[in-house]
C-alpha cells in the first residue's frame, strides 16, 4: 500500500470501521465519541480472550528463565500468543511511520507479549513471524537501541535481569518531559497508542493510591500483572518533583480533584 486511499480501503474493510461507521450514522455519535466507544467495547470484550483472534498466531517460544547454552531441544519452551498485526493501530503506525516504523513497533510489540507471557524471543523468532530477515531484524534493533530502548530478547537480556516492556520505557520518558510527538519519533508508535499506554498508566497509579493489589488492578483494567508492576517501578523510581507534577495533572483529568490530593502524595 503506497498511498493514503488504498489505506482508507483497506481500513474500510475492517470490524472496528464498520462499528465506528454504525456509531457515526445510526446513532449520530461525532467521530472522537464513536472511537471512545470503540477503545472501551475492545478493552471490555477482547481484552482476556484465551482465543487466537485474527491478526495472531501461536508460537512456541524459549522460557523466561531457561538456561542459556543448551541444545535446543533440551530447552524449555512454552508456547504463547503473538499479535503480528494489531488492525487500525497499526495502520495509523503505518500512516505516521511508514513500513519500516511499523515493523519496528510490531518488535516492539511481540518481545513485550513473549514476556508478559513468561517467554522470550530471539531475532531468528521475529525474522519468522515478521516474514523478514534476520539482518533486517537487526538493523531494526541498532535504531530502536539509538533512540534509547531496550528490547527484550533472549540474546539481548542474557545476564542482565529483569526486562521492562516498551510501553513502561514510553512512560519513563513521558514523565520525564517528553511530548507525545518527540515519544512518536522515538519509538514510532502512533500518537494515539502513546496517549492510551499513558491513561492505562494514570489509572494504575489511581488504582495502586487507593490501595488495590497488583493483580486486581490488572484484572479491572484487564492488562498483564507484569504491565501493571512495570508501571509501579517506573512510578516509584521518577519520584522527583517535575514528574510528580505531570502525574498530578493526568490524575486530576482522569478522576478529579480527588487525583490532585493523591497525586501530590
């Protein structure tokens, strides 16, 4: 696809524009309500579905923990589920970044889902599902490592410890000052994409103030127990009073001014 028509027509074809369509012409919602609406029935219908839905694939994939050095077939391995394409998101990736950007926020992507789900993936394993190669895997790498961000693999997290996923660096740096703009550059995800890990976030940290357990705030939310810990970790360790601030004002957004006492804490 090298223009923006053909993505309109292939966008045209999608579930999530059909529902947005019946939203802005039966039910006369304007276009920003319609997406609201689309975001929240995602999150509430698919956000645990054990199912493969289209866009996914199964994959086996080494274990978290498993030893390095071994042969192959020696080696635990677990098999999870990977998002190759995540339908409109990653057309608005594609329409702000071009193929090369997509592809590195599907990286991005895949290692964050082999981790959540106690895996990690090599380059070998992105090159298959990517349908690339493993030099242009590479290459992705070095540019992503440039721009400041650690990617999660098996080769790359050998002896260094736990790995964070994309979208907890992406709030590091946010809290840090970066805009939504400078984050898109950096990391090539859509604006869009950017603006939900940052509510997803805001609500954590709300959630965690009002003194909810990791798992239960995963389970409202509906996203990974590890998301929400890496969220806490990056929350806990930019305790300083610029990032405190910027939190303040997404928490007064999110919840009023009860976020404002909380968020001053």
């Amino acid at each position: 696809m090298n223009s923006i028509s053909e993505l309109e027509r292939y966008r045209a074809k999608t579930a999530e524009q059909r529902f947005l369509q019946v939203l802005e012409q039966d039910f006369r919602y304007p276009p920003r309500i319609a997406a609201a609406i689309l975001e929240e029935a995602q999150g509430c219908l698919l956000g645990k579905h054990e199912g493969v839905r289209a866009g996914q694939m199964r994959i086996l994939l080494t274990r978290e923990r498993a030893a390095h050095g071994q042969a192959l077939r020696e080696t635990p391995q677990i098999e999870v589920t990977w998002t190759v394409d995540a339908g409109a998101e990653d057309l608005a990736v594609l329409e702000q970044h071009g193929q090369n950007g997509l592809r590195r926020v599907r990286i991005q992507r895949l290692l964050d889902e082999a981790l959540e789900q106690g895996a990690l993936a090599t380059q070998e394993d992105l090159a298959r599902a990517l349908q690339t190669s493993v030099r242009t895997i590479k290459r992705d790498f070095a540019e992503l490592h440039t721009n400041g961000l650690y990617l999660p693999s098996r080769g790359y997290l050998k002896g260094i410890g736990r790995g964070q996923t994309h979208k907890a660096q992406i709030i590091r740096h946010w809290l840090q000052g970066e805009t939504y703009d400078q984050l898109s550059v950096r990391t090539h995800h859509a604006v869009s994409s950017i603006h939900r890990y940052i509510k997803s976030f805001v609500q954590v940290v709300r959630l965690h103030q009002e003194g909810m357990s990791d798992e239960q705030i995963g389970l409202l939310l509906q996203i990974g127990v590890r998301l929400v810990q890496d969220y806490l970790t990056v929350y806990r360790n930019n305790d300083q009073p610029e990032c405190r601030e910027r939190l303040a004002e997404q928490l007064v957004r999110l919840c009023g001014s009860a976020g404002t006492e909380k968020g001053a804490k």
